[in-house]
C-alpha cells in the first residue's frame, strides 16, 4: 500500500484566488476549468539527438521515452503542478510519477502504464521499463494484463456501480493506491506520443481527462512537419512537433501553464540536456 | 532446431513489407531507425511474430538499436538465440 499524496493539503492561503474561484465553483455555475496551450517543438534537435543515441546505446529510444524524462524534469521544476485535486483541497504528490498512454497489442486497445519516480530515471532506464511493460502488454502476460483480464469480465451494470461507487470515494477522500490497476492515480500527469508514422499533422488537440481527479495535466506530441521559419535573415525547413498541454485551471494558471510549457519546449528542443547529470545546469540556463 | 538465415530474413522481410505502402521497398539492409519506419507498434509485433514463429522470447534488454537497425540485424538477433549446430 502507497500512499500517493502528501498528508495534508495545501493552505487556502497559498492557492492563487482564480484557482480557488474554479474550485470552489458551484455546480450549477457549469464552469470549464480546461485550459489548452499548444505549442511547438524543433523535432530537428530531438530526432537528430535520439538518432545519435540510438547509434551507440544498449536501449532503443523513442520520442516518447524523451517526452517522459522532459515532462518529469519539467515538473520536478515546478513541484506547484504536480499536485491534484480531492474534494475542495489540492494535494501534492511525493513522487513524480508519468503516466503514458499505448496501444496494448494484446487486446487491440488503449492502455496506461506508470513510470515511478521518472525525474530520476535516465532515458535508458524509462526506455527499459517502457519497452518491458510494451513487450508483456502485447503477449499479454503481464499482472497488470490478468488484473485488465478480470475487469473485463465484470457486467455493465456492476461495472458502472463499482466506478460509482470508487468514483466517489476516490474524489472526496485521499486515498492510498493498493494494486496494480489504481497505481495509476500515483501520477497527475500524462503523456501521449502520438508522432507514430503516417499520423496526419496535428493543428489542435484536446485530449479527454480520465475519469479520474489524479489526471491534472496532460501532454501530447504530435507527428513532425516541415515548416519555413527566419532564422539569421533567412528561410529554412525545418522540422516541428506540435505539442499540446491541458490543464486544470483549479490547480494552475496560464502564466504557470506558460512557465512550464517553455521548460518542457526547451528540453525537448535541446534534448543533450534530458542526460541525467546535466539537467540541473541545464535547467538553471533555461530559467535564466 | 535452429533455422536457416535467408528463411528467417525472407520471412522477416515480408512480415514487414506487408506492413503498408511505406514499407514496401524496404530491404534487408534498409536502416529502420534513420528512416523512421520503426515505430513501437512495428517492434512489438515484430517481437510476437517472431516469438510466435520460433518460440523464443525477447525482454527489454534485447530492445537495442543495434538488434533492430535493419532486417538483417533482427535476423542475426534470432539466430542468435538458438544454439549454435553441432559440425557434421
């Protein structure tokens, strides 16, 4: 049993007065607290750098195994975003945790996995656990994949009061994680690589909040595209990635939103600075 | 029994080429990883099917670049898993 959420929530007196407008927002009032921030990445830096790894390297690398380490050192950055929301209190995590979207082979469909602690994992290490939870997904061997295996079996209609009934629990008390199938709510953010071949280019995107109050940020990378920028009085092509953040205005402001976005942008832009021992360095150049 | 290398390429070759209009010129030697055909839905089911054909089984140490840079590499990793024959 873990317990995810630090014991007490944060003071009313240090949540911004917006965020706790939203918060505290009655029902009837139908307030939207999504807030969508899209922006780019130079997909150049971030390729060229994962081709160069991968021309050495004991692990294959992928975007999304940069997108996790850039997103975790990002939040590590701003503990203030890796928090969530139980009842009418925001609770911080202890650890950062990144949970990642990916096709499960095995049953045709979407599934979550967790990285634990991933600002202190390398990107050999996430390559590692990522390519292990992928490999037992797909064959379907997994523990996790029998957990998946027994839900599956459960009637609609049991189904329906069981995620009532965890629902609401799980929205009004701070809860520890117990198994396999709720770790997922050890981590508020998640990542979706979504720049597999042959993706069509990717103009907005609003992925959906899973259905639970753990899923306070969510980042997605889309497919890369040629674009013509100025750059020294000239045009060149280069190649972009559009990546797109939701956030939850009960628990981060656009100026936050911004902050972070421009960490991650920079990461992922200049991905020689995800390697474990540079990045506090490089993030003290990125904040300057 | 360990199985010959041009079978297991061809086979290889194929189950790739198979893949869409993308990855039909694809040939034993093409770099999957620079030509970014390699994605991890590919390596995942490159990996069932080859488990499936040969009955042996990868875990996440055997995904490195150098095993699945072309379709040779991938061929030389499955061979690689048999033991060597005993001289005639």
């Amino acid at each position: 049993m873990k317990w995810p959420l630090h014991d007490r929530a944060l003071p009313d007196r240090k949540l911004p007065l917006y965020n706790r407008f939203y918060l505290h927002a009655p029902r009837a009032s139908h307030v939207d607290p999504v807030m969508v921030w899209g922006t780019e990445i130079d997909a150049d830096a971030l390729t060229s750098f994962l081709r160069e790894r991968n021309r050495g390297g004991h692990v294959l690398l992928t975007t999304a195994h940069a997108l996790i380490r850039a997103t975790a050192v990002a939040l590590a950055q701003f503990p203030d975003m890796n928090v969530r929301v139980v009842g009418r209190r925001v609770f911080a995590f202890r650890q950062v945790n990144i949970r990642m979207g990916f096709v499960h082979r095995g049953s045709r469909e979407i599934d979550l996995l967790v990285v634990r602690d991933a600002d202190a994992k390398s990107l050999e290490q996430i390559g590692l656990e990522v390519w292990q939870r992928l490999l037992q997904a797909s064959r379907g061997t997994g523990p996790r994949d029998r957990d998946r295996a027994r839900l599956r079996r459960i009637p609609g209609f049991w189904f329906r009061q069981v995620l009532r009934i965890y629902g609401f629990v799980d929205r009004h008390l701070r809860l520890p994680t117990l198994g396999r199938l709720d770790e997922l709510r050890g981590g508020g953010v998640m990542v979706n690589d979504l720049s597999f071949p042959g993706a069509p280019p990717m103009r907005s995107y609003k992925a959906t909040r899973f259905p639970d109050q753990a899923d306070s940020l969510n980042l997605t990378l889309g497919p890369i595209e040629s674009k013509v920028v100025a750059r020294a009085e000239q045009f060149v092509s280069i190649g972009v990635m559009p990546l797109f953040l939701r956030a939850d205005h009960r628990l981060v402001d656009a100026y936050q939103v911004g902050r972070f976005l421009a960490v991650l942008r920079d990461l992922l832009s200049h991905p020689e600075r995800l390697d474990l021992p540079a990045c506090t360095d490089a993030l003290a150049a990125a904040n300057t | 029994m360990k199985p010959d290398r041009p079978q297991v390429e061809a086979d290889l070759l194929q189950f790739v080429q198979a893949r869409g209009p993308r990855y039909a010129s694809v040939t034993p030697d093409t770099d999957l990883l620079d030509s970014g055909l390699l994605d991890s839905l590919l390596l995942t089911d490159l990996i069932l099917h080859i488990e499936g054909q040969h009955g042996i089984e990868f875990d996440s140490h055997h995904v490195s670049p150098g095993n699945f840079r072309t379709v040779s590499a991938i061929a030389d990793l499955v061979l690689g898993q048999f033991p060597p024959r005993p001289p005639a």
